[in-house]
C-alpha cells in the first residue's frame, strides 16, 4: 500500500522539488502551504513534471491549530515533512518576534496533531545555522551546536529540541529526522522548478540569476575581508535536486522501520567549501555572462565559514550528494530564463 507524506510549504522552492521527488518514488504527498513566500507557479510545475493532476494542494496556515487537526484527520499521514517557516537570517535579526512565533508555532502545532493521531513519522527541515560559528571544520552530526548567530538559527536549534523531547516523551509512537541542510541552490533540471524569492532575494543564486538576467541592477557581495582565502565567506552549496533526494532516502529509512534510533540527525551536504566570489566566478564562466557586483559591508548573522562533513548521511542512508556547482548553476540560470520567457 502507498505510504503519504505530508509536505508543509510544499509549494516553496526546497517543498517543491522534494514533492517531486516523493512522487517519483512511489509516495502519495499532500501539499500544504500558506504562500505567504511563493505562488503557485512551483507547484504547476510539479504537476507538469510529475504528469500529475491529482496532488492535493491546501491552502492553510500552519500557525492554526485547528487546520492543522483538520489535515491529519482527512488525511493517513505516514509522514511529515516540515518546511513552513520564515528562513531569511538578515530579516530575523529584524524581526525576531515574527520569527520565533511562527517558526516555533507552526511547528509545535504539526507535534501536536501528530501526536493526537496516535504517532507520525516527522522529517524536521534543519539547517547548518544550528552549528553556529563552528570551532573546527568540516562540521559533523558530533559537533557541538554553538549559540546560534540569528534568531531564525535559533528557532531550527529550539524545534530539533521540541522534537527530540517529543520522540523521546512518546514511546516510538513519533519517531523523527532532522535534516541539517547547508546552502541548496540551484533548479530542477527541466527548468519547471526552481527558487521565486518573494521581492528582493536573501539567498545568493536567485540574486545573481535576477542580476544576471537584468531584473537586479547589481550584485552585493556582503564582506570581502573574511578570514578566508578570498575574504569573502565560504559555504557548502548543495544542488537543490540532491538535497530533495536526502528527503525521500529519509522518510523511506523511517516508514520501513529502519532507524537505529527514535531520533536521528543527519547533514546534508557535499563536503565541499566554496566561496561566494568562487560561486559569482563559476557562474560567470559556466553561463558566459559577466556579472554587475560589488563587495558591501559584512551582514549581521552571517558566520565566516562552513561546510559538511556528509558521511554519515552517505553511509547510513546510503545517500549522496551527486550534482556538480557547474551543472547546478546551469540550471539555475536555466530556470531564471525560463521565468523570463527566454
């Protein structure tokens, strides 16, 4: 019998592309998203790539409770996948409020259905903002998490602590995952998909696509006098098709039954460090276009360096990373003429 998953944000760019990669692997998925950060255009495209008319899609706020309740009893949620959640570091240094409100109640919300419908398999989107600035590197599952440099950082520390008690409080009724994600990047291949920021853009790619393709006038690249070869803050890129891979080689780990505990953490990276003038140059060489940027002062919650060690997602989920940062920014500025019409 098909097995369901529950997608929250799945009509955002990492929801999307984990939405197809779940139907291609034989799960039903719900999708439920507020589109308070996209419109429906990622998820048209799922349909088009998928050829499947009949994904459900729920238009809801997982801040309401109630909603939330009303999903799980219309639907036999084997798992969850949590994506709904503010995830830009600049604006929640702003914003902190905003930030932990959501971040934190829609995702106590999802904990509590689940644990209403007598148990779930819950996949936590994580991230490497939870290492903070990190003492050694490359970071592994082991390394200590540092206090996070933004309150969004903190909110992905707090709920990978609401889900461990949660595990932990229900008797194998909820088992969990979280996923510590590095920097995805990228689109799907056939260009269907792909990241659409909302108003100006708080991850790079999306910001050299949009400058690439004139909508942005310059590129700003934020500090160039980091204590790394080029100045400038090296991070692990990982293509966003090879991240939405992890996802389904972690709910297939979870729903048959294949745990080595309750709960489990894994990073998801390449293992690789790139910095961002390394990414700005590589996409200039591999698109052959010249980029408009400059370097700006250093950002607020920005951390110097960080990269994956993936070995134990590797090993034990028999996952990895495949895509090169040449394939992947070629089709992130495929999908960038796409949305233009070019």
């Amino acid at each position: 019998m098909k097995k369901t998953v529950l997608v929250s944000g799945g009509a955002g760019f990492i929801g999307s592309h984990v939405t197809v990669e779940l139907i291609e692997a034989g799960y039903d998925v719900v999708v439920a998203d507020n589109f308070s950060n996209c419109d429906t255009t990622c998820f048209e495209g799922v349909k088009k790539i998928t050829g499947r008319e009949d994904i459900p899609l729920v238009k809801m706020d997982f801040c309401d409770a109630a909603a939330v309740d009303k999903l799980f009893d219309g639907y036999p949620i084997d798992a969850v996948i949590h994506f709904a959640a503010y995830k830009a570091v600049g604006e929640s240094v702003a914003k902190p409020v905003m930030y932990y409100k959501n971040n934190l109640q829609s995702f106590l919300n999802v904990l509590e259905a689940a644990e209403k419908h007598g148990g779930c398999n819950v996949l936590f989107s994580s991230s490497a903002t939870v290492y903070g600035e990190p003492d050694e590197l490359p970071v592994t599952e082991k390394s200590p998490r540092q206090p996070a440099t933004s309150p969004y950082g903190n909110t992905k520390q707090i709920c990978e602590d609401i889900l461990s008690d949660t595990v932990k409080a229900s008797s194998g009724a909820i088992k969990g995952i979280a996923l510590r994600y590095f920097n995805p990047i990228g689109a799907h291949p056939s260009a269907l998909i792909g990241e659409l920021p909302r108003g100006v853009p708080n991850n790079l790619v999306p910001f050299i696509t949009q400058t690439a393709i004139g909508k942005r006038e310059c590129l700003s690249i934020f500090g160039n006098d980091y204590p790394t070869p080029d100045g400038t803050c090296q991070r692990d890129y990982i293509d966003i098709v090879d991240l939405a891979k992890a996802h389904v080689y972690a709910v297939t780990r979870m729903v048959e039954g294949k745990m080595k505990k309750d709960y489990e953490i894994f990073n998801i990276g390449t293992g690789r460090p790139v910095s961002v003038l390394e990414l700005v140059n590589a996409f200039e060489k591999v698109n052959g276009i010249k980029l408009n940027y400059k370097f700006a002062p250093r950002r607020e919650g920005d951390v110097t360096a960080i990269w994956a060690d993936p070995t134990l997602a590797n090993e034990e989920m028999g996952w990895k990373a495949g895509r090169s940062v040449e394939e992947t920014l070629a089709a992130a500025w495929a999908w960038e003429r796409h949305l233009a019409g070019k």
